[in-house]
C-alpha cells in the first residue's frame, strides 16, 4: 500500500451556539484545511465526511446535508460513523482512499451541531441504550460514564482528586487553543467542589456540549512531496469494537483500545510505544477517560495513569505531553470534530506549528485516539514527521 | 496556526433572547413500536412470571445474560433456555442527579450494574432501592424486589429495583 500524508489542517472555533449551520462550518474548516496546503477543490479527489448521531441535529442523512460545503459536490464522498470515535475514524477511512491507489488527495470534514437538539442534547443521547431492556429505565448518557468511572477507580484504588488533575491540566493547556470556549485555570478543589451531576462525576470532569467542525488534507507520497516541505506521514491505524452488551464487560479497562493500539503499532513498527511516541492526544470526553485511554494504549501500566500525571509526566513540558492541546475539557467537544482536532493537534505539533502549545524537544512521533459508541469502540493513528 | 482567529459566529444567550438570529422550531413526533425478539421476547414473557431466564451456549461454556439466539463469540446458535436466580452483586454502581434529558432531580436515582448469579458474567443495567446510599458498593449482594404478579407486563420494569440480600431474611447468600 502506499504512503499517505497529512499535509494540510483547519479548524472553528469551537462554541456553545455557532450561528452557523453544520454546511457552513464544514466549509469554514474544509476550505481553510485545503488553503493551507495551497489546494482547491479542483485538485480532490475523494471527500471523507465524520459527524456523530443525527438525532443532534434533526436532519437525516447528515452526510449528504454537509458535503456541499465539505467539498463533496460530484465527488466520491463517504461517511463512516463509529459515535464518539468517529473524528479518528474518518482519517483512518480517508486513509485507504488514498493508501489503495484509489485517489491521491482525499479532503476530510467532521462537523458537530449539538445545539440544535432542545432542551439538551442528552434527550438524544439516550437513543443510543438498548431499546427493549435500558430505555424503559430512562438513562442518562453519563450513567455509563459514571459506572465505568466508579470501576475504573475501584479496581484500581483511583481517587476522585487523582483524576480531577485531568481536568486541571486540560483546561489549562486550551487557554493556549484559539478554538477553545472552556479553558479556564482551576483546581483540584473547583473540580471536587462543581455540581455532583451523576457521582462520581462533577461537572467539571466532564466536557461540554459545542459546536464546530475540523477537517484535515490526506494525500499520497507523490502529492505530498510535491507540495509539502514538512508532510506527517500516518505510519499507523487501527480500530477495534468490542460487544454492545456491555453490561457483560470489564469496564475497568478498554481492551479494544488496546486491539486497537496493537494493531496501528505492529503497522508503523512501535515495539515501545512508552519510548517511541513522543506526543499523545487521547480521547478526553470526561477526565478520567484520558488515563484509561493511556493504559488501554500501553502507555502506562494499567491502573498507573494516574499516577504519572500527578508526577507530571503528562504535561506539556513532562516525558510524555498528553493532550497538549486541551483536549475535548479544555477546547470542547463537537464530537467528530473533537476526535479529528486531535489528529490535528499531531500534526501541528509534529510540524513545530503549535505556538504556545509546543510541546518542546521537537518530537518525531505522535497519536491520536478517539472512542465512542457505547464505551465500545477504540479508533487509532499514529503520525510521524521525517 | 496558533494565534490567529478562527472563524465561527458563538452565539449567547442575550442574542437569543433578543431575536438577533432567526430560528426555527420543529417537535419531533414519532412513535415506534419495537418487536422484541426471540431472546429477549423470551427473556421479558419471564419476567412477567417473575423469574429470570438466559441462553446458555455449550461451546464457551456460557450463561448469557441479556440472552441471545446466537453466541456472537462462537458464532453459532445458542443451544438452551436456562433459568438463574433474581440474585447477584453489583459490578458497578452510580448516584445519578440528572434524569434522562438533563434535568435535576433531588433524591438521586440510585443505578448499577448487577452480575446476575447463575450467569456467565451477565449484567443487567438496573436500580438499586432500599438501601443508604452510602451503604453501596462494588460486590454488594443483592436480590430483585419485583411488582406483584398483577402488576407485571413482560418489562424490565417488572423488577422494581434490586435491594441488599438480608442475610436473616433471605438466608445466606
């Protein structure tokens, strides 16, 4: 198969309540994604579109309602959907447009509206619990949050506090992030302090609701060298789904993340993935959701996440730089367009693009992770500058 | 790609309220009526009789609880009906605040995860009732309190709730 590059980015802002529509943050996005690598629309070939569940907006077949402005007029356009995890399968979808020889320039869009849906958009979420035996008890999406949380900690004896750390660091590192509409500095206290909404999570261990779009510029090698001087190569993907019983599960860790993680090191030839990836951007919906990532991504010894956060090793400046960006706590969580803002993120940083969110040392390697559906899914890049 | 502005129009409440921006309302009205299966057609025809009812597949070895006609990991027909008890532990538990749809309620609705005994790791999303909050935790026993035979209708809401197992009531657990 071939290479394939990343060789352009663009992003919203990132907000409660955008006055536009989902077709025009796609094209805000998409259209600054292919000026900055000096492309238009005549040059792509095939178009990958990632947006969450419908129920958000009210409008069926979501795809085909962004692409005039995701750049999709009278071209191969696709959407693949795998809830939360969609903003890093859409770049791994987009990635086999380009690595089968199909098409040398594939433009990917992800956009989220979650303010459409009144009087919140968790009224839509619950449509994703089984129809027959959850429903009935009318659950709240951060139910299965809060239940894998509380296994989460107690398998491993996590403390409330320890996690919160997440989201100290995350808000703090979106100050730096021109798309954020919640960085703030708190503490550990402001965290254990906000509202118990469904214990034990605060309000301030999870991300918000936004609106927004991020799109990004895949291409083949020929492309790229033609006209990039600085492509990021993806050397790696990898997805997994484990079962939707997940009542049946470990929820104390995500073995799929893991399935995942294994599958896009043994392509880009990670056998240390500790040593060789020196940045990370997680999926970070709710705070202690980035270390069960890192764990479920090798990056640390399962219950141990923890830990090397509080030890600082996951700052900007620390050993391993863990969503530098601010992730979906500190710049917000338009869901697809959160996942592929951190394939972003990589990319900038990998290029030394990221400003005041550098991570220092001028690194060679990063990941970006993204999970969804219901706590099923696990969906993996690894990206790598020359 | 750090400093500059980015494009996109936040709008906030005050714009709202104030009708700067045009909107248009649309209630969504649908009704659905869902077949409920072979397996769990099953599974709730038993739990109106009070008793809970989950396939075994005879490859892994396995209780399936919620049951299905096939083993998704064998990936072959599931080959028995096996009744197990209304009893088991709580895998993981929560305190909600929020109801379906975000809003507050103010007693928390009491919610977990229950490892049905007798199944092969099965868990049921369900409440808890009739037990302190604090009282809760990872491995607590449990037992369903159901509605009276009257009162049931083949739903998972004929369990009202699963309660603590009272050692002096229920005998050992």
């Amino acid at each position: 198969m071939r290479k394939v590059a990343v060789v352009g980015a663009g992003l919203t802002r990132f907000m409660r309540r955008a006055q536009e529509t989902g077709p025009e943050l796609a094209w805000l996005a998409a259209s600054q994604a292919l000026e900055s690598c000096g492309l238009g629309l005549k040059d792509v070939d095939s178009v990958a579109i990632g947006t969450a569940p419908d129920a958000f907006d009210g409008v069926h077949m979501k795809g085909e309602y962004l692409a005039p402005g995701a750049g999709g007029w009278g071209r191969p356009v696709t959407r693949p959907y795998a809830g939360g995890g969609t903003g890093v399968l859409v770049p791994i979808h987009a990635w086999f447009n380009v690595a089968s020889g199909l098409f040398d320039v594939c433009l990917v869009v992800a956009e989220e509206k979650m303010s459409t849906c009144h009087p919140h958009p968790q009224g839509a979420f619950v449509t994703i619990f089984d129809n027959i035996l959850e429903r009935p008890l009318e659950p709240n999406l951060i139910w299965i949050f809060a239940l894998e949380m509380q296994r989460y900690m107690d398998t491993y004896g996590i403390t409330k506090e320890e996690i919160a750390l997440v989201s100290v660091k995350n808000k703090r590192n979106g100050l730096d992030h021109p798309s954020t509409h919640v960085a703030e500095e708190i503490t550990v206290k402001d965290v254990m302090e906000s509202e118990v909404m469904v214990s034990p999570v605060n309000r301030l261990d999870v991300s918000p609701v936004s609106d927004g779009a991020a799109a990004i510029v895949l291409v083949s090698e020929d492309v790229a060298r033609r006209i990039s001087d600085n492509p990021v190569w993806i050397d790696g993907i990898g997805w997994n789904l484990d079962t939707a019983y997940w009542t049946n599960r470990d929820l104390a860790y995500p073995s799929y993340v893991e399935r995942a993680a294994r599958m896009a090191y043994k392509m880009a030839g990670i056998t240390e993935p500790r040593k060789q990836i020196n940045v990370v951007e997680p999926y970070d919906p709710f705070s202690y959701k980035e270390l069960h990532h890192l764990e479920g991504l090798l990056l640390c010894d399962k219950g141990q996440a923890a830990k090397i956060t509080a030890d600082g090793v996951t700052q900007r400046n620390g050993d391993m730089p863990v969503s530098p960006s601010g992730g979906l706590l500190g710049v917000g969580n338009p869901i697809a367009a959160a996942g592929l803002m951190k394939v972003a993120e990589i990319f900038w940083q990998l290029r030394g693009e990221a400003g005041r969110r550098q991570v220092p040392g001028q690194p060679k390697v990063g990941l970006a992770q993204a999970w969804g559906d219901l706590m099923q899914v696990g969906t993996v890049v690894v990206m790598r500058v020359d | 790609m750090t400093e500059r502005t980015l494009p996109g129009t936040p709008l906030s409440d005050e714009d709202m309220q104030q009708g700067k921006v045009l909107t248009l309302n649309w209630p969504a009205s649908l009704r659905y009526e869902w077949d409920t299966g072979v397996a769990i057609g099953r599974f709730l025809r038993e739990l109106k009789n009070g008793r809970i009812i989950g396939r075994s597949c005879h490859r892994c070895q396995r209780v399936l609880i919620p049951p299905r006609m096939f083993c998704e990991r064998c990936f072959r027909p599931t080959d028995a009906w096996q009744f197990v008890q209304d009893s088991g532990s709580v895998n993981t538990y929560s305190l909600s605040h929020l109801r379906w749809d975000a809003s507050r309620v103010e007693e928390p609705i009491l919610v977990a995860v229950i490892e049905i005994d007798g199944s092969s790791q099965g868990g049921l999303l369900h409440y808890l009732g009739d037990v302190r909050p604090e009282e809760i935790h990872i491995g607590m026993k449990v037992k369903a309190v159901w509605k009276p035979a009257e009162e049931r209708e083949g739903s998972i809401l004929d369990i009202r709730h699963f309660r603590p197992i009272d050692t002096a009531q229920d005998g050992p657990a």
